[in-house]
C-alpha cells in the first residue's frame, strides 16, 4: 500500500521520501525520519553545555534541525512523506511526529504511516496515533482478507475462477496477502493446480504456510540459508560489508549466494542496503536459529561494529540483546552508546543504562558511572521518583570526588518533584561537607534559596541571602544569584516593588555573565517579566520573554521549554488579545505533553479556562478546569498556586457558586503574603475579590483586600498601576463612584470596562435626575469594551444590566467579529496571513513576529477553520482579494 501510494504520488508530481523502523535502530535517534529524508542520523556529541543539575536536553534542537529544512522543501514542493513499520519507532521519531504533523499542517504536505498492531504494548505509539487522529488523520486499520478478496487473488494469480477447495487456502494464512501470493505462486510452479474450463482445483492435500516458507528456505544451498541467518541477525535491511565482515569473507565470495537468495525472492535490493523482501520472511529466517546461537551472532555483531569505532548506538541494539553478566566489554559498549544519547534520547539512554545496571556486578568498578547517567537520564524524561531512589541508592557507592555531585543533582531532582523542603534539606547537608568544590557549593546554595523561595521561607531565607550578598567574594556566582532571586520574590510580596526589580537587575548583570549552571539563568529573565507585566509594562515583559526563550533553547533546557509561551498567553490576556493567549497557551500546553513536563500542562489548561469563560463558553472552562485538576501541580512553574486558584474561583463564581469562589481563595483572603502576592501577579484580584467577598456578605475579607491595596499603592508611589488598583477595589467597598472614576485609567483594556461596569452598575443604584442616564452611559462604555476585546461572558452580563434599565442593544455591533470569513481574523492573524501570503514559511514568520512556530501553526490551524480553506495558497488568495497590501509588506 506504501508502494503503490508512493508511485502515485510521484506520477502527480509530489516530491516523495520514504523511511522505515526496524528493530536494530530504534535505538538511534530519528533514525526513520533520517533515512526518508538523507540526513545524518548521528546523535549529538556527549559534550557541549552540561549542567552539574543534568545534560542539556537537545531533543527539540534535533527535531528542529530536521523541521527546518523540510519545511523549506514543501514550501517549494507538494511531498509524500511515508515511514514503514512505526511500531519500532524511537521516542525521539514519536516527539517528532507528534510536533512536526502540527506544524506543518497548513503545508502540502501528506503523512503516511504504517505500524504493526498486536505486537505487543506501544502506549506511546498509541497516544500517537490517537492524537493525529483527534487532529484529523484518517486511520486505516487493514483486516484479513475475506473470501471474495481472496478469490479476486487466486484469480489474478493463477488466470482462473477458484473452486472451494482452493478458496480454502485463505484459512492457511490466515488472510494474509503476502502469504496467499507467495504459497499460490510456490503452489503453482510445483503443478499443484489443476485449471481446467476457467476454473482452478487442488490436485494436492494443502500444506502449511509456514511450511511453504520452510520449504523454501530449505530449498537454498547451505552456505546460502547460513549468510541469511547472519543477514537476518543484521536487522531486515542490511550491509553487504556488514555481512562479508560478520561471515570473514569478502564482497565478491558472497556474490553466488546474494544471487541465489534473491532469485528465490527472499532478499531484494533496497537503495545502497539489501533487505528481506517481506517482514515474515525475515521472520521466518530468525525463527530457524536457536536462541543461544541466535544471542551469540548479536554479540558478535555487536563487538563488530564496535571495535570499528565511532558511535556505539548501532553496536548497542545487539548488546542489548546478547550481554551477560560481567561481560565487560559488552557493558562498557552500552556504556558509550548511553552517554551518546543522553542529550538526544534521553529515553533510549535510561534504557541502556538501566540495563546495563542489571547486568553488572555488586563489585563492578563502573557501576556508579552507569548509575550517574542513569539518573540523568531519568530526570530529563520526568521519572523523577526512580531518579531520586537510584541516586540514593549511588550515593552509597559513590567514589569521594563524585558523591556530592551526585548530591547536588539528588537535591535538583526533589525541586523537579515539588518536594522543596527535601531539596533544601539535601543541599543543607552537602553544604555541611568540608572541603566542598566552590562550583558545587554555590550549586548547593542556589537550589537552597530556590527551594526557600518554593516554600515560602522568607524569614529563614532572607538571613541566608544577606549573609551571602554581605560576603559575596566568599561565594560563587550561582549562590549569589540564588540569594538575589530570593531577596527579589522577598521584596516582591512584602511591597517593595523597587528593591525586587534591583535585585533582578543585579542578577541579570551576574548570568549575562554566564558564570552561573545554565538550569539556572532563565529564571531571572522569566521572574523579570513577570514583575513587568504585574506593573503592567507589558512591552518590557515581552522583551524578558523571549530572551528567556532563547536561552532555554539553546543550553537545551526543556523541563523550562513551555513556559515561554504560557509566560506569553498571560501577556496577551492583560492586553485583550484573547485568541492570541488561547492560542500560546495550547501552544506551550502542546510542548509540555510532548516533551512530558506534565506539570506545565495545568498551567496551559488554566489559561484556556479562562479564554474560553471570557469568551463566553462555560462549559469549555469548566472542561479545562476538570482536567487540570486531575494533573500534578508544577512546583517549579512561576504563576504558582495562586494564579491557579484565581481560574479555579473566577469558573467557580461563573457557575453561580461564590460560596466554593470563596472557600478557593480562603488562604488569600487570610494570609498577607499570599494576599500581596496575589494582588501583585493575579489581574485585577484585587477588584474582583473585592466583589466576591461583598457578595458572600463577608465584609472582613473585603477589608482586607482594601487594606493590602492601600497597602501597596502606599508603598510604591513610583508604579501608579497600585494606585489605580486600590481606588477600583475601595470604590467597590465604599460604593464610591469619585474612587471608581479615578480608575478608570486602567492599562488594561478588559479592566477599563470592568471599571465602567462597576460604575454603572453603582450608578444604577444611586437615585438622582441624571443618575440613570449617567448609569446606561457607563454600561455601553463597558458593552463597547467587552466587545473589541471579544469577551463575549461580560457582554452577555452588560446587555442584560441594560435590558435591566430599559435599553435594548444589538447583538451584533459593527466592532464585534463574526465567526467566519475574514473580519473573524485577529490582528495577530491578519499579521500571520500577510507573512504567509509574502511566501514565508513558519520559522520566518515566528521570527519576524517574535512568537513560537507552533504558535504560528496554531494560528494558521484557527486560520483554515475560520476560512474554510486547506492550503496556504489559498489564504494567499484571500490576503491578496481582502488586504493586498499585508503581501505588500505595508
């Protein structure tokens, strides 16, 4: 089926790359989609930017190394691109396939891919397969022949109409076509047909499949059945050189037996390789050798490829298969093969060194150096648990020079974990050690501070920052960092906005300097942006953004890769671009299910929740909210708890229950540091917590969110966005329209209309002659600014304010999008479309724009749908019809 799509594509003039799996490569990365598209398939070098907290993770540089230049080439050309046998797919193939199916989607550019099902257990195959179909790829399941199938190809094989006798062969093989052609052509040279008037008969008792494929293998010469069983050990494609090597003999000597095999149709020419022309055949050839001889012709091939030299991943697909107990040079094979992986596979690289755990021995002098890989390994790929209980249980075995590195990368993984006290108890015991090495020292006393700073622990933190800061040149630049971060979050939640943003500064100035581990330096660039956009300085957050972004791309940080994006989708929920925050927060929720950052998940998840319940669908909210409920909490991720309640209470209030809104936010309402906090990261909590304590008749909350209100706006003279946010909150507590007028210059446009429905609403209830009119005027402005924004759940509750007084409006205004067609385009779509329209590909335009190229793809996703449309040359179109001078570039 592979095949015959394949030649039709090319006859309608489609470029076409075709790859498979197999069995032996599934441990080198992209292998499948390298050998479709003739790029390297080497892993990266085990060098580079390693953390003492764990390697570089570089899977999504190699996805993008291979994304690049495909994308470049369906931008010029409609492609095939078709990969066989899946199901031995690497981790790395799935990521890919997973990432790349989505960001390619609005190219020319069609997917083909063929597994085996019922081999076995795949989940991760299976996710994969769902979600492609979820994302609208059609699944072909193709089931055993039936009895008209198989008489259609009796016919054409053997010329004539079978009789019963011969349809039965169809219950020989079980329905398989590839069986059925070979036993009728095997059946027909030997005369066992009888064709006689058109019809055909058996002449002979019918054989086993299995049999006929025996029988055709026993038919070969000796030497020839023996050089399969090597091939076969070789994987189902192999190297002539790699046989003649396995086999001792030369190219040439092996010439009569290559032509007997493949004059019997079990072997066929396959590019620069030969392969076994069927999956059963080359299973077939496998079955015939015994287990233990078959477990030494691995091990041979194994020792082969390795004493070449070179990469150790192809010699490790047979040592996996063949290494004893103490087999040392076997182990030291997978050793090598792990290291190698580590920052491209970190999957196969657990599996190889956990393996290689298993096979040596309790006095085995390497045995700590696999367990270290190991524990890398395991953190990279989110098995944190087993990470945390294998370094452990290394620290025991560990050789003087690296127990407290190990130690330092133990008290990492319990941060990873959401286990902060664990971690500071960790690295307060490492810090105990004499002697320590100072860049081990300052790794320990960061992971303290940050741990502290999970905690909450200001008052035993803020000691120990002062302490270092006041003794700086005793201390590494990491401590020193880690003690700023902390003085910074201190700072931050006590009020003092202009002493957090110095001690950010500071240590920005320290890791520029890149003295610091590269797991610690985007953190300040993303806390940086967080505080901008909390003072609502959304153009300085941007900019902290994406130079985070940068950085956590290339010192290949992926337990930090989504937060770019969720950082982002805040942004533009504070600047009323609601498509555009749905749109980055399925984009980083996106990264972190494949890259298996589950934690981040909840966070896109919140987002979503709230897009969707300002945009008026309160089911979807709820949905999300479900969702992320049943998800670990992401200790490491910085919106913390308390964004998170926030969603949780806004959908809960939404739902008709403040009585649950406020049980939600019960340890804000009475705690003044989650209380500052909150009412320093979460939009407009203090206005809106405000109102919810009023309407639960809880005046004592209320007073408190006025309090710590005044509280900051008091305290921070020079960041007037306190100012504004204390008069909204009292003028809600006092009923004071002087106080809510004075808030109306709120920087955010979904806040100013909050204000003015506030205010109407007051003036609704305020008697006077003009009071009324003064009222219907405040709700339309609120109405006309809940609909620029397209907060469709605040509109519907203007409306029915208004209907309330006795004003009707339409529902429809002439600044409210449609659903459909082009004026349903947002800015940032329209941007997209022009870009696309100029003939740039994804990457480009992410570029130009300053967004993610899976965010760009979920824009053209939401595009398509919009326009009904299914190929860029069709927006172009449309860009070209409606705005011609976006493809002008004006």
């Amino acid at each position: 089926m592979l095949g015959i799509t394949a030649t039709a594509a090319a006859g309608m003039g489609l470029g076409v790359a075709q790859g498979a799996a197999d069995e032996l490569t599934q441990l080198i990365p992209l292998a499948p989609l390298t050998s479709a598209l003739g790029k390297s398939g080497r892993a990266l070098p085990a060098g580079g930017h390693m953390n003492i907290c764990g390697p570089a993770d570089q899977r999504l540089l190699l996805v993008e190394q291979l994304q690049g230049p495909l994308e470049q080439r369906v931008a010029q050309e409609p492609m095939l691109l078709a990969l066989d046998d899946v199901q031995w797919a690497d981790p790395i193939t799935l990521l890919a396939l997973r990432s790349m199916t989505r960001d390619l989607a609005s190219y020319p550019l069609v997917w083909m891919l063929s597994r085996t099902s019922g081999s076995g257990d795949c989940p991760r195959l299976d996710c994969l397969f769902d979600v492609l179909e979820r994302d609208g790829a059609i699944r072909i399941t193709l089931e055993a022949l039936d009895e008209r199938a198989v008489a259609d190809v009796v016919t054409d094989v053997l010329g004539a109409a079978p009789e019963p006798d011969v349809l039965a062969l169809a219950g020989i093989v079980d329905g398989n076509p590839f069986q059925l052609v070979d036993l009728l052509e095997k059946l027909k040279s030997e005369g066992v047909f009888q064709i006689a008037d058109g019809h055909a008969r058996m002449a002979a008792c019918l054989p086993h499949a299995q049999a006929v494929t025996q029988e055709r293998l026993e038919e070969l010469s000796t030497r020839t059945r023996h050089l399969l069983q090597c091939a076969g050990i070789l994987g189902r494609s192999f190297s002539v050189k790699d046989l003649a090597e396995m086999l001792g003999q030369s190219t040439n000597g092996l010439l009569p037996m290559l032509e007997e095999a493949t004059s019997a149709g079990i072997i066929e020419p396959a590019g620069e390789e030969l392969t076994f022309r069927h999956d059963l055949l080359w299973q077939a050839v496998i079955g015939t050798i015994p287990t233990p001889v078959r477990r030494s012709l691995h091990h041979d091939a194994g020792k082969m490829l390795l004493k070449r030299g070179g990469s150790a991943v192809p010699a490790a697909a047979h040592l996996i298969h063949s290494a004893g107990r103490g087999d040392t040079s076997a182990l030291l094979g997978l050793d090598q093969a792990a290291r190698e992986v580590l920052r491209s596979s970190p999957q196969t690289a657990a599996d190889l060194a956990l393996r290689a755990l298993e096979l040596s021995g309790s006095a085995d002098p390497d045995w700590f150096g696999r367990a270290a890989t190991a524990v890398d390994a395991l953190t990279v790929i989110g098995r944190l648990s087993e990470a945390a209980d294998l370094a452990r249980a290394a620290l025991g075995r560990a050789p003087p020079l690296h127990g407290p590195r190990l130690r330092c990368a133990l008290a990492h993984i319990l941060l990873l974990s959401g286990r902060p006290a664990d971690a500071v108890s960790e690295a307060e015991s490492l810090l105990a050690q004499k002697d320590l090495p100072e860049d081990l020292r300052g790794i320990a006393e960061w992971t303290m501070f940050w741990g502290l700073t999970c905690l909450n622990d200001f008052r035993k933190g803020r000691q120990r920052a002062e302490a270092v800061l006041a003794d700086r040149e005793r201390h590494a630049d990491a401590a020193v960092v880690g003690a700023l971060l902390l003085l910074a979050r201190f700072a931050m939640v006590d009020g003092r906005i202009a002493d957090s943003f110095a001690h950010l500064r500071e240590a920005l100035h320290i890791t520029d300097r890149g003295t610091v581990e590269a797991i610690q330096r985007p953190y300040t660039r993303l806390i940086l942006s967080l505080h901008y956009r909390a003072m609502r300085e959304f153009d300085a957050a941007d900019i902290a953004i994406q130079a985070a972004e940068e950085e956590i791309n290339d010192l290949g940080l992926t337990v930090l890769a989504a937060q770019p994006a969720l950082f982002r989708s805040v942004l533009n929920l504070g600047v009323g671009r609601l498509d555009d925050a749905a749109a980055e927060a399925q984009a980083g929720k996106m990264i972190a299910e494949e890259l298996g950052t589950h934690g981040f998940i909840r966070v896109g998840l919140s987002m979503l929740a709230v897009v969707a319940l300002r945009q008026g669908d309160l089911d979807a909210a709820v949905g999300h909210i479900e969702r992320c409920q049943s998800i670990p909490a992401a200790p490491e991720m910085l919106f913390g708890s308390v964004w998170e309640r926030w969603v949780m209470a806004a959908v809960a209030e939404a739902q008709g229950d403040p009585g649950r809104a406020i049980e939600i936010l019960h340890a804000i309402y009475t705690d003044d540091e989650e209380r500052r906090w909150a009412l320093l990261t979460t939009p407009l909590t203090a206005a809106w917590m405000t109102r919810l304590a009023l309407a639960a008749a809880n005046r004592p909350y209320a007073q408190a969110i006025v309090d710590t209100a005044e509280y900051l706006a008091r305290n921070n003279p020079d960041f007037p966005v306190f100012a504004i946010t204390f008069a909204h909150a009292r003028g809600i507590f006092h009923q004071d329209p002087d106080a809510l007028a004075a808030a109306a210059d709120q920087p955010e446009p979904w806040a100013r209309a909050l204000v003015a429905e506030d205010l109407g609403v007051l003036w609704a209830t305020t008697s006077g002659a003009d009071a009324s009119a003064k009222a219907v005027d405040s709700l339309d402005e609120a109405l006309d600014g809940y609909e620029r924004i397209g907060a469709l759940w605040d509109v519907a509750r203007v409306r029915a304010r208004l209907r309330a007084l006795g004003v009707r409006r339409r529902h429809w205004t002439q600044s409210q999008r449609p659903t459909f067609g082009w004026d349903s385009l947002t800015d940032t779509e329209r941007a997209v479309a022009g870009l696309i329209a100029r003939g740039m590909t994804n990457r480009q335009a992410a570029e130009r724009m300053f967004l993610s190229p899976h965010t760009v793809s979920t824009h053209l996703r939401r595009m398509f749908s919009k326009l009904d449309i299914a190929s860029r040359a069709e927006l172009a179109c449309i860009v070209a019809k409606e705005c011609p001078e976006l493809i002008k570039g004006a």
